[in-house]
C-alpha cells in the first residue's frame, strides 16, 4: 500500500445524502476513485474494458443514502469512499476505496467504523464484506486484505461463487473468482 509523507488535512467522513445523487462532478469523482482503485487492486481480473462500477450505480448508492465518503474540510476532492447497506439485522459494506495517495493514515479503518456504527443505529447485528478472489492463483493483496479485515474484528465465515451471487459480475471477470466472505458481530455501545 502506497502512503504519503505529506501532511494531512483534517478530514470529514460523512453519508452522501440522497440529493447530492443529482451532483454529477460528485459522482464523476466517487466513480473515477474507486475504478482507479479497483484496477490497481484487482489488475488482471477484469475482461478488457471493464470496471468495477460506473455512474448508474454510484447515483443509485448516492440516492438511497448508502454512500459514505472523506473529504478534507476544507472542501478538497473526495480521497475514500464505501458503499454500504442493511437488510434486517444484517449489514454490509462494499466498494471500499482509499486513493493512494491518502493511505496510511487509517482512513479505510476509519470508513469501515462508520458504516459499522450506521449499520447498529439501524438495526443491524452484524456486519459482513465479500472479498472477491481469484481461484486459480494465490493473490497476495488480497490475502493481506483478508487479515486486515480479520485486524479489523472480522472472521472469515465462509466462500461463495461469484456466478452463485452476481451472474452479470462473473461475465466481466477474465479469471475465475470466488468471493471470500467475512462477517462481525456489532456490538451495541450503549
């Protein structure tokens, strides 16, 4: 993972509101951000020409309130940005995104206690993230990812195949995949 030396401008860590899904420059830079992301962390398991979201989807997380995104205060371009959502006493989180140039500095853990404390205001009792990984070759940025995640509380709880899940995913892919998955307890705070 890149870092950067630089100082570090506080940083706001916030849920898009629903409205902000009509500002296209905004979803222009959450799409753009996590394609860029996305291609360097999975580089070689697209098809040709594929990306890992695009501005239909980004709008839609944006309106229905399960975008959360950091921002320096000062108003500057989005650096990190995840998708989140619940159903029922589950949550989960996905798309996780922190440009290369703002890693280092626990912005991803930052996010990812965010949507988690989201997920307990609404409801949930656990939280769970699905780590797409290739079958037929070991991938060391993502077994580190898996132990971040495990740093992070979470355990692994189990696997599933991409076309099981996301059949228009699985076309995409030009390496065959399986989605790792990592569930949380969320313990109330109160």
């Amino acid at each position: 993972m890149a870092t950067s030396s630089a100082p570090r401008p506080d940083v706001l860590i916030r849920p898009l509101v629903p409205a902000e899904a009509r500002d296209r420059g905004l979803v222009q830079a959450v799409t753009a951000l996590t394609n860029q992301v996305y291609a360097e962390a999975e580089a070689g398991f697209w098809r040709q020409g594929a990306t890992r979201t695009d501005a239909g989807q980004v709008t839609t997380a944006i309106a229905a309130g399960s975008l959360v995104v950091a921002q320096p205060v000062d108003g500057g371009r989005i650096v990190a940005a995840v998708h989140s959502s619940t159903q029922g006493q589950v949550a989960s989180f996905a798309m996780l995104a922190v440009a290369p140039t703002a890693r280092g500095v626990g912005l991803g853990r930052r996010l990812v206690q965010t949507v988690e404390h989201l997920a307990r205001e609404s409801g949930a009792t656990s939280m769970q993230i699905e780590v797409l990984t290739p079958t037929d070759r070991p991938h060391a940025g993502k077994a580190e990812l898996g132990r971040w995640y495990e740093r992070l509380g979470y355990a692994r709880s189990g696997e599933v195949e991409v076309t099981a899940r996301y059949p228009g995913l699985a076309e995409r892919l030009a390496t065959p995949c399986r989605l790792h998955l990592y569930r949380k307890a969320l313990v109330s705070s109160t």
